[in-house]
C-alpha cells in the first residue's frame, strides 16, 4: 500500500486533545507519525489552510439494504458518507426482513466488505420490531452487532424494553432509544403548533418524545443500565436528561444537524423533504438544543440519514417520514455550530467522531500513531450550495437543498485508502 503524507494540515484529534498545524504520515493504512518536517515517498497532500481529523463516525444511519435497495443500497450510502468525510456508521434494524437474526447481521457484513465506510449493524430489540420478544442479543452479538435498538418502531412493553436494558448490560452492548410515544403521536405528521394549525393538518404533541424519554431514563435509573436516546428535539427532552446526567444515570443523547438549524416554519411550504420523525420543532427548542450542544448534554450529532425514493416523497401528507443528511453533516454542523461560536472546532470532532466512537466501542474516532487511518481532510471556510443532483446517495430527499452552507469535504480516507475526493470545489491537491 503506497504512503500517504498530509502536509501542513491543521490536525484536530480530541481523543490526543490535539490541534495544531503538523503533518500526518499513514504507512500500510495506519497513521505512522504525526510532527513537522516529515518526508514520505508516496502520495503527498499539501493541506496548508485545511483541516484534518479522525473520520466521522456517524451512529445513526439508514441504509435500507435489505429489502428497500430503491432507496438505497449499503454501497450507496457508504459512498454518501465517504463524501460527507464519514469512515465508520451504525445502521438501523428497520430493514426488510427486520435485522433481527443473525443471519441478517451477517448479511449487512458481507454486503459492507469493501464500501467506502466501515458499517456496524444495530440488531432490533424485539423480534419484527413488534414488541411482543426480545431478540437473542448474544447470538446477534457474535454475528456482529453493535448494539440494539428500536429505531423505526419505538418498544410499546415497558417490560420488555427493562430486560433488554439488562441484558445489554451483561453483553456491553448499547441500547438506542427512539424516545416516541406512538399512542400519542397518532397520526401527527409534523410538530403540534401554528403551522400544524395553519396547515391543517395533525401534528405530533411533543409530549410524545419527552414522555418516552422520562421512561427510558426511569428504566435506566432504577436498574442501573445504560441507555442511548436517539434524535433529541425538544427542550423537554434535552431537561431531563440533563437532570439525569447530573443524578448520575447512565444515559447518552443524540441530536440531528436538522434540529440545530432549522424550525417547523420550514413545512409552511407544504414540502415532505422537511418532514422527518421526531419533527423540526420551535425556535425555542433550537436555541435549547444548541445549549444542549455546547454544554456537555448531548453527546453526538448523528445525522438519521433516511432515504425515500423522490415519488415517496412527493405527497406532502402521505410522504414517509425522513431527511438524507451523510453528505452535508458536517458542513451543516460548521455553519450553525462552529462559526457562531457555539462551540469550538474540536468539541465538534469530539461530537461528530470520537464520542460515538467510544459509545459504540469500536476502533475509529483517533489519529493517534498505529490507529486506523480512517481521515477527513476538509476546508471549513469553503461555501457552497447543497445541490442533491450531485450527491452520491440514491435518494434526494435533503432539508437542507439550495442551502449556502461554508466548510467542505475535500478528501476521505479508510484505512489508507482515497474513498473521496472533491471534485467540484476549488481544487486543492
């Protein structure tokens, strides 16, 4: 494998409290050495005014393989993510048939052998997502999952959900919660509020997230397990685990690019592209989520990347719920978190890379000598519009299309080896 040396890269590597402009050598898809003056007889990036940091691990992901390849396949969406600077993501088990078995699991392994990121399957809670048996969470494990979860059907048996939380904590899996109450979402397609009213259509009463967020923690607090909430929207949720960090419950948190810079304003258009589950809520949840962001309460930013076919999503009212966001994740992030100065660049990284990286358990979120070179080289300052047209990913469907938004991918590495590399920016190398 040829040597890769980045060259007078600013590098930004939380897991090593790292950020200073060096060179970053890879040998034999390892980072070799970090330092100044470093020579290489490879392939040689000169990085002067770019930034490189361990690859993007993004925990929630829809890839749709099996039994939805129209919307996408695993070797789409990891080509998506390859070009938001993704190298390591973790799929959801809403699959057809439901990743459930441990046939399923492997089936996403073998598919996953040579993408252009590495993909570690959730296997569902329940059998079917139907909330009536867990799954067997060891043989799932041994097959190669990462965790469980119940993401595209929340778990209705608050029984069940407690000895899933139980077994996972003898196994050290993790355990991701769709914090939704469905009995009280009921048909809502949007957030409860003016625009619902204005619209005129159901809209989805946030009691719903924050309901079910309360009795994930309750379970987790009182049996001593770890839970994992997934897509955080509401001020409601992001209070109470908050308060529960702070009481000493082992509960993490996630939110979405989408919940940081937009609002329910946004369906005034009547545009399914905006429509997404939990839904873009008020200006004062946004503002509570940022603060959220900024003070330690939410852990990751994850994109739920949900593909739909463009015909999906062309009836605003029967549309599937959904956004694609691999592509702009990191770009939307720079835009309404670093250069306002919510947070610095490297409380980003750490969000976005090394976190999730930790939670899930796996080897990637580092730069560190003798690490995967798993690198995302990108100009934070570059703007540009978010076209889908151009995105790898099968689907369309991005909230954030015609949006200017500044910092962009450049290059991705996995192990070593280029999976991206911009070609419609300013070049660069």
């Amino acid at each position: 494998m040829e040597s890769l040396l980045i060259k007078n890269a600013r590098v930004v590597d939380p897991s090593q409290q790292l950020d200073r402009v060096c060179d970053l050598l890879v040998e034999e898809g390892k980072i070799a050495r970090l330092g100044h003056g470093l020579h290489s007889p490879g392939q040689v990036v000169e990085a002067a005014g770019l930034v490189a940091a361990p690859g993007l691990v993004d925990m929630h992901v829809h890839l749709r393989d099996p039994g939805f390849c129209h919307k996408e396949d695993i070797l789409t969406g990891c080509a998506a993510a390859a070009a938001g600077g993704v190298t390591s993501l973790a799929c959801m088990p809403n699959t057809d048939p439901v990743c459930d078995s441990p046939q399923v699991v492997s089936y996403i392994k073998e598919r996953a052998r040579g993408a252009k990121a590495k993909v570690y399957p959730f296997a569902a809670i329940t059998q079917g997502l139907q909330s009536r048996q867990l799954t067997d969470q060891a043989a799932l494990q041994a097959a190669g999952a990462i965790g469980v979860s119940d993401d595209g059907k929340p778990v209705a048996d608050n029984r069940l959900l407690l000895e899933a939380l139980r077994r996972a904590q003898q196994l050290g899996l993790l355990v991701s919660c769709h914090a939704e109450d469905l009995a009280i979402t009921h048909g809502g397609i949007l957030h409860e509020g003016e625009v619902s009213r204005r619209l005129g259509v159901p809209g989805v009463d946030r009691a719903s997230e924050d309901c079910n967020t309360a009795v994930c923690i309750a379970l987790a607090a009182a049996s001593g397990t770890r839970v994992h909430i997934d897509h955080v929207s509401t001020a409601g949720a992001a209070a109470m685990i908050r308060d529960a960090k702070a009481r000493g419950v082992q509960v993490t948190a996630e939110t979405a690019p989408h919940y940081l810079m937009l609002t329910h304003e946004k369906l005034l258009s009547r545009d399914a592209d905006y429509r997404m589950a939990p839904p873009l809520r008020e200006q004062a949840d946004r503002q509570v989520l940022l603060e959220a962001v900024a003070d330690g309460t939410i852990d990751c930013i994850v994109t739920d990347h949900a593909p739909h076919a463009p015909a999906e999503k062309a009836d605003f009212e029967k549309a599937p719920n959904g956004v694609v966001g691999l592509e702009t994740s990191l770009a939307a992030c720079l835009t309404c978190l670093v250069h306002p100065g919510v947070i610095p660049l490297s409380r980003l990284i750490e969000l976005m890379s090394w976190n999730p990286a930790r939670l899930l358990g796996i080897p990637a979120g580092t730069l560190k000598p003798g690490a995967a070179a798993d690198i995302v080289l990108f100009d934070p300052q570059e703007a540009w519009t978010v076209d889908p047209a151009k995105f790898a990913s099968k689907a369309r469907n991005s909230c954030f299309k015609g949006m200017e938004l500044t910092g962009r991918v450049k290059a991705t590495w996995k192990d070593g080896e280029q999976t991206y590399r911009d070609g419609n920016g300013k070049e660069v190398f």
